[in-house]
C-alpha cells in the first residue's frame, strides 16, 4: 500500500518522500521497513525482466542452427555486444535515479525492454543479416542496464545493517532472470522444437507490460536523493571505486559472461545439441542468483573482505577444476566445476556489494563526521560509486566472451581463456588481501595506498 501521507509528501504530481532516515530505528521499525521492503520487491520483479531481456541472445543462439550461417565466434561476438552495451549503460541509468527519482526511472527502464523484445519478434528468422541481429543485440543491452538504477535505488532505502541482505536480494532476483529465461528456452526446445524462437518473446511482452504497470502503481521516488555531480566526480577520483570494479570484474563479470557463454561452449567443445545445452545451461545461473543474498549476509555477519577473500581462493580452486575438464574433454567435470563456479560467483557479487557503502561509512567516520552527515556523506559516495562499479564490473562478461571467441579461434576450444580466468581470480585475492584486510587494526592512510593521507583510519576488515 502506499506510504502515510504524513511521511510521504505528494510533489510534482509523483510519489515522492520528502523525508527518509532509514538509520533512525524508530522511524525505520514505524514504517520505513514495510515502505522499503515495497520498493525492493517491485523493483526485483522490473530487474528480473531486464536480466531476461539482456540474456536473451545466450538462449536465441541455441536456436541459430546452421541456416542462420552463423560460426561460434559470430554468436560469441553477439553476446558479447549486448554485455557490453548494457556495461556502458549502466553508467547514466545509475545516474537516473536521482535526476528523475527511482520510481519514475524504473517505469522508463522497464517500458524501454520493449524496444529489444518487439524487434528480436520481428527479426528472429533465418535469412536474417548478421549486421540486424548485432543491431538488435545493442538494443537488449537496456536490460542489463537496469541493474545499475536498480541497485542505486535501493541502496538509498536500506539502513547499513541491512544493506548487504537488501543489495543481495533485489540484486539476486535480478540475477534469476537470466537463469528463467534459459528455462523458458529450454521449455520451448522440448515441446516446440528448436524452430519456434518467437514463442519466447511473445512470453515476455506481457511480462514486461505488467512490470511496467507494477512500478507506476507501488513504487515511490525519495526527495533525499538528489543529482549530485560532485558525488559523481569524488567517486570517480576515489580509488576504493576502481579496486573495487576489479574486484567486480571477477565476480559479476564471471557471472553475466558466463551466463552468456555457457551453452555455446557446450555446444562447440562438447558437441551437445541445444536441447542438451538449455537442459544444463540454466543450472549455474539459478544457483549463483539464488546464492547471491546468501554472500551478502555473509558480509553483513563476518565481514564483506574476509567473505570475499575467500571466496576468490575457491574460484581459483574451481577454475582448476574446469581448466582440467577442458584439457581432458570431460563433460561431466566440466558442468560440475562450472556450476560450483556460478556459485561461487553469485556469493562473491554478495559480498562485493556490501563492501561497498561499508568502505565509504568508513571513510566518513575516519573524516570525523558523525550521526546523519556520516549517513548522508556515505549514502551519496556508496550510490554514486555503485554506478560506475556495476559499469565496469559487467565489462567483465564482454571480456570473458571475447576471450573464449579468441581461443575458439586460436586452438578450437576454451582452454585458452580458461588460463587467462584462473590468473585473474588470483589477482583478485591478492588485491583483496592487500588493500582491505593485510593492514591492523592500528594502520594509518600512511600505510594505505588508496588513501595517501596520516589521518589515522580505521582497518577495512569489517567492510
């Protein structure tokens, strides 16, 4: 139901709140947790769309037989447009929120996945140009997009106790779209036949119609967040932001690329058909997505760094696994080590997120602000950092999709780019053990090298 007139002042003819502490617990426990927990469910269902739509290409070249005339590294090239598309959006959609309000925002991004599904309805037919499908793989890039104005938006809801299980919700029912639209391929392969690609976006024209209706309906816009370019531009010159969009890579970069690339590997390593490719290919992106809340109250209970830096040396470890099945051509290590990965990358994206508003919180009180200036401080830091993070981090499945394109290419196979994987995964845990949990409890900006400065500042473990 919508929010007391009392707490939510109606202006500009939306729904606007004009007041909102999530850090004051009595305000939070009276009402802002039932007007917060709205948003987050309305906005999942508009994210989880947007996911759907972004994925699209990873389950419509199951259907692109040989009558399209498309070879594996054009169908990588395509996947790898819309990862990428949807990267660079991700950017001015984290923006949005606070120029045009969070649930004005949402009602625009979800409207916009008609564009890509009504053309994929159009265009999806052998004869097709490759030159139109790479246009309409831009287009689904709006829906990977959303994730970023979808997570600012609630990051502004969410006192920081709650922060970590709140990001790792509306993040991780974002995520299974991904995951659902690949069993809605999957569905149509087995009773329709690999010929009925159409039937798929017509499921989801209605879908997206009603998220639409949904967001207009029960979503509010808060007054507090404000555009604000000098976030913008301190969050870019922060290098907590950069460390921390290489550490994003590494997890939701693996998650969306591989998502991507799953069934294409094993359909051209393995020779499975798209039906034995859809049946499996859901797999790791529904377990990584439903972990994901999962990571983040891990990080809400031990620590966002501790859960992280662990998390990077059992990717490395399930890496080994898969550059092993690849060497060996086995099939079944092979699904095995790559889903134990998908969800080891949906804990990281977790406790990756969570890291985020905890290092600027920390930030604030090593500047010496307290009470609501700390809040504010962290709040407007963490949400304009988040944009350019989640930006950069979904570059990592263009990358992951580029790379198994090349070793395709170069020795018929992905054992190539899964080397290239593994050295990044133990990049990662280096970077993570070095900046956010090798100094003590006692350690100066001095020693840190994100910082620079002799203030004494707290250790970032417990981000």
């Amino acid at each position: 139901m919508p929010a007391p007139q009392t707490a939510a002042a109606r202006r500009r003819g939306g729904r606007w709140i004009d007041e909102w502490d999530p850090e004051d617990e009595s305000f939070w426990e009276r009402e802002g947790r039932h007007v917060a927990r709205r948003n987050l469910v309305y906005s999942v269902i508009s994210e989880h769309i947007g996911f759907s739509v972004w994925s699209m290409f990873s389950v419509l070249t199951l259907f692109m037989g040989d009558e399209y005339g498309i070879d594996p590294a054009g169908k990588f090239f395509l996947v790898a447009t819309a990862s990428l598309v949807g990267a660079c959006l991700r950017i001015p959609y984290g923006f949005a929120v606070a120029r045009f309000g969070g649930r004005n925002w949402t009602i625009i991004s979800a409207s916009m996945l008609l564009l890509p599904t009504v053309a994929l309805l159009v265009v999806m037919e052998p004869g097709t140009s490759y030159g139109t499908f790479m246009v309409v793989a831009v287009l689904t890039g709006v829906g990977g997009a959303n994730f970023a104005s979808s997570m600012t938006n609630i990051n502004s809801f969410y006192p920081l106790r709650l922060k970590g299980w709140a990001l790792g919700m509306n993040a991780g029912g974002g995520n299974i779209g991904v995951a659902v639209v690949q069993l809605v391929g999957l569905l149509i392969i087995a009773v329709a036949g690999e010929g009925r690609p159409r039937l798929m976006l017509m499921v989801y024209v209605p879908l997206i119609v009603l998220a639409t209706v949904l967001s207009v309906r029960f979503m509010d816009n808060l007054g507090p967040v404000r555009n604000d370019t000098g976030a913008a531009r301190e969050a870019a010159a922060d290098g907590h932001t950069w460390i921390m969009s290489f550490l994003y890579i590494g997890t939701f970069g693996s998650f969306i690329g591989y998502s991507f690339a799953f069934g294409l590997v094993l359909q051209n390593q393995f020779d499975r058909t798209p039906l034995q490719a859809a049946a499996v290919t859901f797999v790791g992106p529904l377990l990584g997505s439903l972990i994901r809340p999962v990571g983040g109250h891990l990080a809400d209970r031990y620590g966002g760094a501790r859960v992280t830096l662990v998390n990077f040396a059992m990717m490395i470890a399930a890496s080994t696994v898969i550059l092993t099945a690849s060497m060996r051509e086995s099939l079944a290590l092979f699904t095995v080590g790559f889903v134990i990965l998908f969800v080891l990358t949906g804990l990281g994206n977790g406790s990756t997120y969570k890291m985020i508003p905890g290092i600027y919180r920390a930030k604030a009180d090593a500047m010496g602000l307290t009470g609501e200036a700390a809040n504010v401080y962290a709040r407007r830091l963490s949400g304009a950092s988040m944009a350019i993070i989640g930006a950069v981090g979904a570059l990592g499945g263009v990358g992951i999709n580029l790379a198994l394109r090349q070793s395709f290419l170069s020795v018929g196979s992905g054992t190539g780019a899964f080397v290239v994987f593994l050295c990044y995964y133990a990049v990662c845990f280096a970077v993570t053990w070095a900046v956010y949990l090798r100094r003590s409890a006692g350690a100066t900006a001095a020693d840190d090298p994100v910082e620079g400065s002799r203030a004494s500042q707290p250790a970032y473990a417990g981000v």
